[in-house]
C-alpha cells in the first residue's frame, strides 16, 4: 500500500511538472508572437511616416534621385517580407536609406529648419526607438524560449511537444556597416 502510495504521488509530481512545463513554453511562445505583433506596429507606423517624409525632402533635394529610389525599394521590401529574417533584412535596409535619406537632408540647411521636416523627423525619431526597444524585447523572449527548448530536462518535453529554437530578430553582415553617404550631384 505504501508503495502504490509513492508511485502515485511520483506519477502526480511527474504529471504536474509536464503540465507546468507545457504551460510555459506555451506562454513564452506566446510572448515571442506578442513581441514580433508590437515590431509590426512599430514597422507599419514607420512605412506610413516615410512617404510623407521623402516628399518633404524631395522639394529641397531635386537632384539626390538614388537616395529616394533606394528609401522606395526598402519600404517596398519592408511590406513584401513574409517571415521574421525577410522582415529583418528589409528592416535594415529602410534603416539604412532613411540614414541616408537623413544625411541628404544635411546638406540642406532650409529644409533642415523647415517645421513640417523637423515634425516628421521627430517622429521617426521616436517610432525608431519604439522599434529598437521592441526588437530588444523580442529577442530577449527568445533567449528565454531558446534557453528552455535547450536544457535539461524541459528540452525533453520540448522535443516531444514540438516546440523548436526560434530565430533572433538581427541585423546581416553589411547592414552592421557604417551607411556610405555621396554628395556629388547628377
């Protein structure tokens, strides 16, 4: 009798701690997907911002036709991107031509104390940092979800429940490198 005893309370241990174990994969999974959803917001308020920003641009800066070209492929990239590597790719490359777009708008000192550019900059500047801490957050929910599908013994559970590494929102190797900039006109 003492013995049924035992294995029963090690059989509801056991059950418990597959059931906890579940549950938290299941609500890092979920943290993760939650985290990606406000990146989204984040990315679509900026592709909304752009046009209006590249407009206010394009009346001082005729002549600088390859940085508008390159800001229009990236955000059109950003909207075409399906997964998260597509979407982060497309992500530094808007980084980039907005920089670019940026280091243009240097060069122009009456757009530079124009209202209306210094509003959208300013907003830009902001969703900017929205998507840098967004992109942080994500990536730690998935250290956390990619630390638990790979110890012991939760990568057990994780194995035969399906639950896989997930990737890391990142930046490819010439989006790290610094943006090159030309002032020489058409």
């Amino acid at each position: 009798m003492t013995l049924e005893l035992i294995a029963i309370g090690i059989g509801v241990v056991v059950l418990l701690w597959l059931a906890l174990t579940y549950n938290s994969f299941v609500t890092l999974r979920n943290r993760i997907d939650n985290a990606w959803s406000q990146i989204d917001v984040q990315l679509k308020k900026r592709y909304d911002l752009i046009p209006n920003l590249v407009e206010t641009v394009k009346g001082y800066a005729r002549y600088e036709k390859s940085v508008f070209e390159n800001v229009t492929k990236a955000r059109s990239a950003m909207m075409t991107a399906g997964n998260v590597a597509d979407k982060a790719k497309a992500d530094n490359m808007l980084t980039g031509a907005l920089k670019s777009l940026f280091a243009v708008a240097e060069n122009y000192p009456n757009l530079k104390a124009n209202e209306n550019f210094k509003q959208l900059q300013e907003e830009l500047s902001g969703i900017e940092s929205k998507i840098a801490y967004a992109r942080q957050f994500f990536n730690d929910s998935v250290l956390e979800y990619n630390t638990k599908t790979q110890t012991v013994p939760s990568s057990i559970i994780a194995g035969m429940l399906g639950f896989h590494k997930k990737d890391y929102f990142q930046a490819e190797g010439n989006e790290r490198a610094p943006v090159k900039v030309s002032f020489d006109k058409l």
